[in-house]
C-alpha cells in the first residue's frame, strides 16, 4: 500500500519514485539505499511465500503446486530486483516492475483462492 501510494502504480510515478524528479523534490535512489529497503522484504517476501505455498502440500492440489511455486518465487525475484536495473540506466525495466508487482500479487491471490477452496470441499 506504501509503494502504491509512493508512485500511484503508474509509470511516470515510478520512474520518479527511483530516478528521482527535481520539479517534485524527490531524490533519485542509490544502490545502497535500495539495498537498504530491500533486505527486509526479501525476508518478508520469502516468509509469506514459503508459509502460504507450504500448505498447498496438504491440499489435492499438490501435484501441479511446483509449477506455481516456480512462478511465485519468480516473480518475487523479479519485483523485488528491477529497481537496480531501473537505477543503473535501463529505465524501462520499470515496466518489468510493474508487471512484476501485479503477477506476484494475483499469484498469491490465486494461492489464497486455493487453499480456501480446498478448505470448503474437505
């Protein structure tokens, strides 16, 4: 909600948010100050992933749960990576974070939709 609220989930406020606007007085990030917001969330990332991808083991869908673990874990990989890529010139990897953010959050929506179905048939 922060992040949604730092750049309004469009392009233009993205690119500001990282590269910085003078006219908005926002400073561009560096690479140690995301390496700084960064860390935490690898871990929060990591931890909500881990638990809520966990409990598709004991569920009927454990079968085809590997596929998505691949593309959740892929996806927060790449949400939470670009801004480097963003910061050091390739300034359109901003869609990439766009994209990114909004596959991981309907992924975990979609495991979330799963578990509570699975939940309701049992």
């Amino acid at each position: 909600m922060i992040y949604a609220e730092k750049t309004s989930l469009s392009v233009i406020g993205a690119l500001q948010y990282y590269i910085g606007s003078e006219a908005d007085f926002i400073a561009p990030k560096t690479n140690a100050g995301l390496l700084k917001l960064i860390l935490p969330h690898i871990f929060a990332f990591g931890l909500l992933s881990m638990v809520l991808l966990h409990f598709l083991a004991f569920t009927r869908f454990k079968q085809r749960a590997r596929v998505l673990i691949y593309a959740v874990f892929f996806m927060q990989f790449l949400e939470i990576f670009s801004p480097f890529l963003i910061i050091n010139g390739a300034e359109f990897f901003v869609y990439l974070k766009l994209f990114s953010l909004a596959s991981y959050l309907i992924l975990l929506l979609f495991v979330l939709g799963l578990l509570v179905f699975s939940i309701a048939k049992e």
